[in-house]
C-alpha cells in the first residue's frame, strides 16, 4: 500500500516531467508473457508514461529481456527463472523511464524459484531514496520461505531515508480473512 505522492519538482536528477501533473506514477502489471505484448502495452500508457514499470510474470530468459525494446524505458532490473521452463513461467522486471537516474539492486540471493522472485531498483526522490521492489509468487510456492526472504530484503535495505513501494503479484487473497494475509500485513507494518 502506498500512501504517499512524491513531487518530482526538485528532484535534481529529473530533466522534464514524464506525466502533465509532475507525479511520481509507477504501473504494475501481471503481464503473463511480455515478449508478445510489448506494443500493446506501449499504447496503453499513453500519452502520460509513468516513471516505472513493474511487470511480473513476463515469462522472459535473460537475453530475451536485454534485448526487449520498450519505448521511452530502459530495463532497471529483471528476476529470470532457470529451472521451471515447462511447469510456469513468472519473472518480475522493473523498466525505469529513459529520463530517470537509477540503480539496481542485486537480490538475486534472495530469490527462490516459485517461493519469491524479485527484484529492485532505487531511485533518489529528494529528500528520500525509493527502493521499488517487482515480486512475483507462485500460488505453489512456499510461503514461509517468501516471508522470511521479504523480511530479509525489508530489514538489510531499511533506513530512515529509505521508502519502499512493493509492486507484484503474491497470490494471497485479501477477500477472505486468512493466516497468510495477516501474516503478509504484519510483516509490511513493521
């Protein structure tokens, strides 16, 4: 859950808006194969791009990824499965807008194939840095593992000028009143 707008007005590290109202605006999207929808989804961020693309699910091999054109963005950060090709797909990549400053963020150690695919990029919004996580978890997954490596990535990356903003598809259902979303919620509340 986000509950905060970051103005981009004095923000050094931006030239020019990317939106008509000067926001901060991230899109996510469970996109279930990128590769064949990249022009699709070009045209219906128009005609106000957002800053950053969180996408899981893009079902992509990393050099298909690097070499994956997507108009006005640079890939920031990408998670690529090795070992489930046949059995799923998933994937989480954030494309960051070509006028941004980023970094990367390597966690690529925390990552279980199912259990939590991950990845990162921070950005400095002054007077804060934002770190924006793309998360995607496999209904099979094991959910005490995504936890424990959540917790894990929350705790080494935590500071007081550090926001973060997680983008993704975990597959616990917020419609019934269960162990895992009560779980979920107490781990982003601390």
């Amino acid at each position: 859950m986000v509950n905060k707008v970051h103005s981009l007005e004095n923000d050094t590290n931006t030239s020019k808006p990317m939106n008509g109202k000067n926001l901060f605006k991230i899109f996510h999207q469970n996109i279930r194969g990128l590769k064949s929808k990249v022009d699709k989804l070009s045209n219906s961020l128009l005609p106000d791009y957002p800053n950053i693309l969180c996408l899981t699910e893009h079902h992509l091999k990393n050099f298909e990824i690097y070499n994956l054109p997507v108009d006005q963005f640079k890939l920031g950060s990408k998670f690529c499965r090795h070992e489930y090709k046949n059995g799923g797909w998933g994937g989480g990549c954030n494309f960051v807008h070509e006028d941004l400053e980023f970094s990367s963020i390597s966690l690529d150690k925390y990552c279980k194939e199912k259990d939590i695919e991950v990845c990162a990029v921070r950005l400095k919004i002054t007077p804060i840095q934002l770190v924006i996580l793309a998360i995607y978890r496999s209904p099979s997954g094991n959910f005490t593992n995504f936890l424990k490596n959540l917790d894990s990535i929350l705790n080494t990356w935590h500071s007081n000028k550090v926001e973060f903003v997680v983008c993704g598809d975990i597959n616990t259902n917020y419609l019934e009143n269960c162990n895992k979303m009560q779980q979920l919620d107490a781990l982003l509340q601390t």
